[in-house]
C-alpha cells in the first residue's frame, strides 16, 4: 500500500511537471515587433520557390512591418494532414496554399474572405478574374483564396508508339472510343499501355471524372447533398472504364503501372502542368480531352492561396497576398500556373515562359478549355469521401465486376458525409 | 604491565544540534535522504513518461469526450457519443477482424520461423555467421524503404510474379485481392522483423546446458522429444518475451499497411491503428480517433496482462 502511494506520489509529481511543461506555450510576441510570415505551399521545386521568394523580398523590401516572409514547403502526398495537424496544435500559417482542403476551410471559417480587399486596392483589377475559376473558392459571393493555379487536363500522345502500332488520330474529331480502340491497339502490337489516368492507380477515383464528365456523369448534385454515382451515365461510363481495364486492355489493369512520361503508355490524361515532366525521348502531341457521348467538355484541377483566419497577423498576411498576386506578380507566377486572368489568358503569352508547350498547343489545351471547365470533384471531408468511395470502388476492379451494385454501394457509402 | 584508566571522554554537542534535539528528530533522516536520491535518479525517466506517455493518453481521453473542429479550434464536450459511435460504426468490425488475422499471422509466422531459424543456425558449419547475419540484416533497413520495394515487388507485373511466371506459374495480383493482399503484408513484416526473435531465440538456445542434452540421448530419447521436453522448457522464458513484444509490434504495426496496401482492397488489410490514423488526421475526427486508439490501448494492455499470468502454466523459471 506504501509502496503504491509512492508510485502514484511520483506519477503525479512527473505528470504535473510535464503539464506544466507542455503548457508553457511560446512567450508573446512584444507590441510593435514587425511580423513574421508564413506560407505553406506544397511546391518543392527551386525555381517556383525562388520565384516567390523573391516577391516576398520585394514586398519586404517596401513593409518595414514585415521582417521575415518563410515559404515552408510540405510534401504533397501529407500536404492536407500536415496542415490541418499545423492548424489543430495552436501553430497555423498565416498564408497557405490549398487544395481540395479549401470547401472544409471554407465552411469552417477558417479563411478570410478576400473580395473587399482585393476589390478596393488600386491596380489590383478584381474584374480581370475568370469567373468560371473564382467559384471554387468563394462562398457567398466572397472569394476566399486566390486561384493561382488551373491547370485543365489534357490529353498527351506518344506519337511515335502510336506510328510503332500503325495508328493514327485525328485531334479535332477524337472520341473516347477511339483513344481505346488505338490504345487497345498500341498494348496487342508493342505490349506498351494504352491510354493512363495519371494519378488514378485503381485508389484516387475522383481523377476519373476526366473520363466521366465526358458521358455527362457527375459524383453529386450540383449542391453536394445527393449522389448521383448509380445514373445511368455513370454506369456507361464505368462500364468503359472496366472495358478498357478487362476486356479490351486499352488501359492497364489494377496493380499494373505505367508511365507515359517515361514512353510507356500511348496516351494519357494529365493535367497541362505535367508537360514539365516531357524529357523529349519521344514526340508528343497536347491535345484537348476526347469527346464523349455528352460531347465535348473540360475538366480542370485547381489551387488556391488564402489567409488563415488564425493567423496573428492577419492584416499584413492579407496585404501580402494582395501584392503576390497582383497583375505584376501574376503575370510572372504565370510561367508555372494558369493564371485566372483574362488579360494574361492567351495562348502566346503563355507561351512566353513555357519551355515545352507552344503558343498554339497551349490556346487550344488551356485557354479555350478553362471558361466552360469543371472542376475535380470537391466537397467538405474530402478524405473521407475519397477513402469510402475508395472502398466501395475497389470492387469494381475485378472481371466479374456488377457494374451498377458498386455504384450503388459508392452511394451509400458516401451518402451520409454528402448530408452532413 | 599496568594499564591506564582514563575518564570517559566529555561528548561536546553544539548548540545547534541541541536545539535541533530540542525541537524534536531531523526532517532529513538517512531513510528520507536515500528515498530523494531514488527519486531524483528516476525523474527523467518518469518526466519521460509523463510527458510522452501519461498526458498522451490524459489528453486522448479528454478528445475521446469532445468533438473538435480542428480547422477553428472549437471543442464541444459531447460525452460518451464517441464510445456509443463505436458500436454504429459500419467499416470497425471489418478493422477488428483484418487486425486480428494481421496480428495473429505475424505473431504465429514471426514466432515459427524465427525459432525455425534459430534452430537451423544453432549449429556449427560454414558461413553460419553469413547466415546469421542475412536474416538479421532486413531488421535495419528503414521501414518504409523495404516496404516501397516490396511494393513494387508485388504488382502485377512486378518482380515476384516475373519469377513465378518464369517456373510457368501465374502468379495473383498479390495487392489487389483481400487474401493475397493481407498474405503479402504479413509476409513483408514478418522478413523485416524475424531477425530480432531469431537472434533471441538463437541466445536463449545457447544457453541451454550441453549436459542436459548429452543425457537425453543416452536415455535414447528421440530429437523430438529432445525438442520438446528440453529446448522448449528451457527458452519459454525467452518465448515468452518474444509472444509480447511480436504482438505489441503487431498491433502497432502502421507503416507497412500506409505504403503497401493503404488499408486496401475492401478494408481487408486496414488495422486497428491505420484507421485511427485514417479518422483522427485524414479525416479531422479527433474525438473518434482517439476514442479508437484508447480501445486500442486496452487491447495491448488486456492481451499483454493476459501473456503475462498465463506465464506461470508454461514458461519455465530455473529458481
């Protein structure tokens, strides 16, 4: 008995000394310190974050309030957990890029609508923003992140696999059917894949609505309450899908990698950003996606930059964002994503900084595809959404698929995060 | 020879002492002095466990009794409604059930093949110590590297069904179907991680005395029973350990499942701490996931309690 009481003495000693110690939070900040800035971006790459350090020096350079702007770079994959997680434990950004993270923060107020700002500051050109790339971001008429980056998916082609297998496509008139019967042709002839939905790997299904949108197919209503995976579109165009995985072999199957970039896939449906990724091992062409039986249609992936709410420096964080992505600074962000600017939305200018795609190739697969684009499928608890949906999906890939059972199945299991 | 007597000498107290006399014993005996000193020698460690062990689970079972918007902070006290989740959880009896084929597979596999080993490399010819060091070595390699490989490894057209499909076997899409797909997780932990038991196992069976068997085989008894009446008595302490730590490495197991299979296909390989994972950091439910990982908790500690009073039927202690 004396001898649990001692544990248990030591026990509560140790404990309050570690609560004590855990809840010693950072000293505060003494009044009048210039602010400290922090953006988390998931961008690794050099000369992207050169670029924007050198907006940030430039913006220093005239607000003495800021002392330091830090761009922390997080891995894409852990992108949304390491952010929220940031967010969670008291050590938010002030500024961060986001993703399909953006509806959560939205309806969390987690962000600080931007409209206001931005509308009443000289120079800025409110009006000059695509509308059709605003709505993603805003709720309620107020925009909460500025969409720097969007990026329409586009169809790539190996055209020396393509003349290896003795096919032939014509771009202006390319149908879905036809990608599969050349990829199907590609994969018998030369053993190499057909066409590839990069990212898709039989787990993060919302890239199929690349395919889908084109059967005029949708993973929800219009207000993100209903499912709508068991129409009778989707169902065609899962049964597409599966066709080209098990029958046909225009796509690899499940467990089965390739990569279009490294020349072994025929086509493939990535966003316009991936061009960087072409090494010139083989010719390629940059097209529009195929026409489905809804027609033609154009589907577009997007990231934005806002303001956390959290932020102890919200001011200056607001006014930062406002110079990054005034026209100046836009334009020269623009050399790595579509801008949402019309002014800066032609195919030449676009061209100007773009090393691998030219000016016509960039009209036609980014200019004229982004006014009437869709976005990926986007909702709050996207990773809770794409986990289930995964789930239920995974029975999809098998030979002896039921086709509309796990489209069903896809509903009910996603259908109570829709209602919530 | 005379001897002297001396008067017995005077003892001087100083009068603090005296006062300290009068004001009754000394607060600092030997026994509290000794007891302080234990203390402080153990203060790191119990400040050690305090902050990354004791508040952990103080504060996962404050979360398990809230609901947190983490993206503004707010925690509203919700009561027991995460434990009464647990029992309308459609996706938890299938978690339950793959970490109990996962664990109990590694356990049993890991277990079996380590002492396997250990027996085989208990012997003395050449290269033993090449060997021994072979299957060792997978224990070092990072986690998450061996697991990457043996990822690629196991797709379709990966290099386990290339050698397969060179003896003209097809093999399965190993990570695509529920059965194989668990088979290969197990498999992959169960390579990194045998070395450890194999080299436990290899000194528990070194320390078996060499009379013992000499006067077995001059009773005549078989290798079997050799095995079974001496080896097995003499290492169930060693066993014993290996069962405990082979099964709390099990259910901790998060790694291999994240890069291999992501809980896939079907849920069949999602284990009780990747879906705790999955609900407290992918999908921002805090409350639940720690809700979760306290019943995760009681497991390892039930199972472990269990393991160790059940160690007076079969382990075997010298003394």
């Amino acid at each position: 008995m004396i001898r649990a009481k001692k544990v248990l003495t030591a026990v509560a000693l140790t404990t309050a000394l570690g609560l004590a110690a855990a809840c010693a939070g950072p000293s505060p900040e003494a009044p009048g310190t210039a602010a400290e800035l922090r953006m988390t971006v998931w961008t690794s790459n050099e000369a992207q974050l050169k670029l924007l350090t050198s907006i940030g020096d430039a913006y220093r350079a005239d607000h003495p309030e800021v002392s330091k702007i830090t761009f922390e770079s997080l891995p894409f994959a852990d992108y949304n957990t390491t952010l929220t997680t940031q967010i969670a434990g008291g050590n938010a950004p002030d500024l961060a890029w986001m993703g399909d993270l953006s509806k959560d923060l939205i309806a969390s107020d987690a962000l600080v609508g931007l409209t206001d700002k931005l509308k009443a500051t000289d120079g800025w050109q409110y009006d000059d923003l695509l509308g059709s790339v605003t709505a993603e971001f805003s709720r309620d008429g107020t925009l909460y992140a500025y969409p720097f980056s969007n990026s329409p998916f586009a169809l790539y082609v190996n055209t020396d696999l393509l003349a290896k297998a003795g096919q032939k496509v014509n771009p202006a008139t390319l149908t879905w059917d036809q990608v599969a019967a050349a990829g199907a042709a590609v994969h018998a002839k030369t053993g190499k894949a057909g066409f590839v939905i990069r990212d898709f790997d039989y787990k993060s299904w919302n890239t199929l609505a690349t395919v889908w949108t084109g059967w005029g197919a949708a993973a929800w209503s219009a207000d993100g309450k209903t499912c709508t995976f068991a129409s009778p579109e989707m169902e065609q165009a899962f049964t597409f899908l599966h066709d080209a995985a098990f029958k046909t072999k225009a796509m690899p199957g499940p467990g089965t990698t390739a990569d279009f970039f490294a020349g072994d896939a025929a086509f493939t449906i990535a966003q316009v950003s991936r061009a960087s990724l072409l090494t010139g091992s083989f010719k390629f062409g940059l097209y529009a996606l195929p026409t489905g039986p809804a027609g033609k249609y154009a589907v577009l992936g997007q990231a934005g930059v806002g303001v956390l709410a959290s932020s102890k420096h919200q001011d200056q964080a607001k006014d930062f964002l406002v110079y990054l992505t005034n026209p100046v600074n836009a334009e020269k962000l623009a050399q790595f994503f579509p801008p949402p600017r019309k002014s800066l939305l032609t195919g030449a200018k676009l061209a100007a900084n773009n090393k691998v795609l030219n000016a016509t190739q960039l009209q036609t697969a980014v200019v004229d595809q982004l006014p009437n684009a869709v976005t990926l499928p986007n909702h709050t608890s996207p990773a809770e959404i794409a986990q289930k949906g995964k789930t239920a999906l995974d029975a999809m890939w098998r030979a002896d698929a039921d086709i509309p059972a796990v489209l069903r199945s896809v509903c009910t299991a996603i259908e109570p995060i829709l209602a919530k | 020879m005379t001897t002297t007597t001396q008067p017995p000498e005077q003892v001087v107290v100083p009068a603090a002492a005296k006062a300290r006399r009068a004001s009754g014993p000394s607060f600092w005996t030997t026994r509290r002095r000794d007891v302080l000193t234990g203390y402080l020698f153990i203060l790191p460690q119990l400040a050690g466990v305090a902050v990354f062990v004791l508040l952990p689970v103080g504060m996962a079972i404050w979360y398990s009794l809230n609901d947190w918007n983490v993206f503004t902070g707010k925690q509203t006290f919700v009561g027991g409604e995460n434990y009464a989740a647990l029992a309308d959880d459609p996706q938890l009896p299938k978690v339950l059930l793959a970490t109990v084929i996962f664990s109990g597979g590694v356990v049993v596999v890991n277990i079996t093949l380590g002492l396997l080993i250990a027996v085989l490399l208990n012997r003395r010819f050449r290269g033993v110590t090449l060997f021994r060091t072979l299957f060792f070595s997978p224990v070092v390699v990072s986690v998450v590297a061996w697991t990457l490989v043996w990822g690629f490894l196991l797709q379709d057209n990966g290099g386990i069904n290339g050698l397969l499909g060179a003896v003209g076997i097809d093999g399965p899409n190993w990570l695509q179907h529920g059965d194989t797909a668990m088979v290969s997780v197990v498999i992959t932990q169960v390579i990194r991680s045998v070395g450890v038991n194999m080299v436990l196992f290899l000194a528990a069976l070194q320390g078996v005395p060499e009379e013992l068997y000499e006067a077995a085989r001059i009773d005549g008894a078989s290798s079997r029973s050799v095995f079974a009446r001496i080896t097995l008595p003499l290492i169930s302490p060693t066993l014993l350990l290996t069962v405990i730590v082979t099964v709390v490495g099990a259910l901790q197991s998060f790694a291999q499942i994240a890069v291999l299979t992501g809980g896939g296909p079907e849920l069949s390989t999602t284990v009780l701490v990747y879906y705790v994972f999955q609900q407290a950091f992918e999908f921002n439910d805090i409350g639940y996931g720690s809700t979760l990982a306290l019943m995760l908790l009681s497991f390892v500690m039930l199972l472990t309690l269990l393991q160790w009073q059940l160690r007076r039927k079969w382990v075997f202690y010298e003394d």
